[in-house]
C-alpha cells in the first residue's frame, strides 16, 4: 500500500515536471514574446512577491471570505432543502419542479441585478455564490437522503424516535456521503464565481488583480495569480477530503481502490 502510495505520488509529480518543463522550453525558444509566454524564473518572482507582500495578502483573504461566506450559506440552506425534499414528498412535488427548471440557468447573468440591489461590494457576490453553490448542494442532499435504508428508517421508528430525531440521527447520517459530494462540487464552483465577479466588478480581490495585472501587460503577475487560485482551490479541497474522512470514516473504511 505504501509502495503504490509513493508511485501514485512520483508521477503525479513527474506531469507537474513535465509541464514546467515544456513551458520553460516554449518561453527560452523566442517563439512568443516574453509577454505571452515569460519564464517560470519570472512567474517565480511574482509569486514569491504576491506570498510576501500584506497588499496579496489582504487580496486572496478578500476572495476566500467572499467564497466561502456563499459557500457556507448554501451549505446550510442547500443541506436543510435538500434533506426535507428527500423525506417530505409534498416538499419534493413543491421545490423539486423549481430546482429542476432554474437549475440551466447561468446565474452569472444576475449579477447585473444583484450589483444594482448590493451595490459593487462583497454583498453582490456572496449572493451569487450562494446560488451558484446552493443547486448541487440541493441535487445531492436530495438523492441521499432517498437512498437511505428503509430497515434503518423503521429500526428508528420503531425503538420511538421522533420524525425529528430520525432526520438527525439516521437520514443526515446515512446522506452524508451524498453531501460531501456536493459540496466538493460546490466548493470550486464557489471561488470560481468569486474571481469571474471580481474580474468583471471589483476593485480587490484576486479576480481584480488578474484583471488589472492583465490590462497592465503584467502577464508573469497574472499567472502567478492563477496559480495562487490553483493551490487554494486545491488546500479547500483537500481540507473539504479531510473534514470527509474524519466524520464520515466508515466510507472510508468500505471503500477501496482496485489494485
């Protein structure tokens, strides 16, 4: 297990390697201009600067309390919807034709309006990251909360737990595999809608300083602005794996990967 665990590393990291490599050729062979393409030497400095300087600073923690103020809103909101639409069926006749007709919706196309409510602030954005976020928190949470085992569900009532006490001690429970999942997908999602409304209105924040490094022609600061969003799209993720693990560890226990 370990030796497959090491190998699993080496070649995730020999792509990474492979990559930077290519790129590095591709930016010493003067086939683009520096602009286009500039060397990881220079992206290097820009991300040393953006990981050293409080201005950065105060820029990335501008996203991530946007992102995950949304994020934890819909959390709460999409967990509840999605809990009582999978035991309720007047619930689910009611929401489930709501959800299922403004879900194709790009919500981005709301922002003009939200803007207009909210103003150009942080409140605007959280609003729309909570939609973004809400719908395959909802989706999810729904369909674990029907696939719970029956025998679970008369087990409960039959030893005379309430309606309430079933939903927190058996179908939250049994769901959350389902959750989890939802909110591995809602989480990128939610930075990914943060950086395209700071991009599009805002004057901090790392969407802004893409964009403003972009008009700047400052293309080594951009992209180590990129990657900046790369690896904390990747902390969230993991941290969001670990949180799993260690309350839903019987998952973890059942599950294995094929040799």
């Amino acid at each position: 297990m370990t030796r497959s665990l090491v190998m699993g590393v080496l070649r995730r990291l020999s792509l990474v390697l492979a990559g930077l490599t290519v790129w590095e050729l591709v930016a010493r062979s003067g086939m683009f201009s520096p602009i286009i393409v500039p060397s990881l030497a220079r992206i290097g400095r820009e991300l040393w600067f953006l990981a050293t300087s409080p201005g950065s600073l105060v820029e990335v923690w501008q996203s991530l309390f946007r992102g995950l103020s949304g994020f934890a809103l819909a959390s709460v909101v999409g967990v509840t919807l999605g809990v009582v639409m999978g035991r309720s069926a007047v619930a689910a006749a009611f929401l489930s034709p709501i959800f299922s007709g403004t879900y194709p919706i790009p919500k981005i196309a709301l922002f003009p309006i939200f803007i207009y409510l909210f103003g150009i602030g942080s409140l605007a954005k959280v609003v729309l990251v909570f939609l973004e976020c809400l719908y395959p928190i909802v989706v999810t949470t729904h369909a674990g909360s029907r696939a719970v085992n029956r025998v679970l569900l008369w087990s409960a009532a039959n030893m005379g737990a309430s309606r309430g006490r079933i939903l927190a001690r058996v179908v939250v429970p049994a769901a959350a595999p389902f959750i989890f999942a939802g909110f591995r997908i809602a989480l990128p999602i939610a930075m990914v809608v943060v950086i395209i409304t700071e991009m599009i209105s805002s004057a901090d924040g790392l969407g802004y300083l893409v964009m403003y490094s972009l008009a700047s022609f400052k293309t080594d600061r951009m992209l180590a602005a990129v990657v900046v969003i790369s690896l904390l799209g990747l902390a969230l993720d993991r941290l969001m794996v670990a949180l799993r693990d260690r309350l839903v560890f019987w998952e973890r226990l059942d599950s294995y990967y094929a040799e």
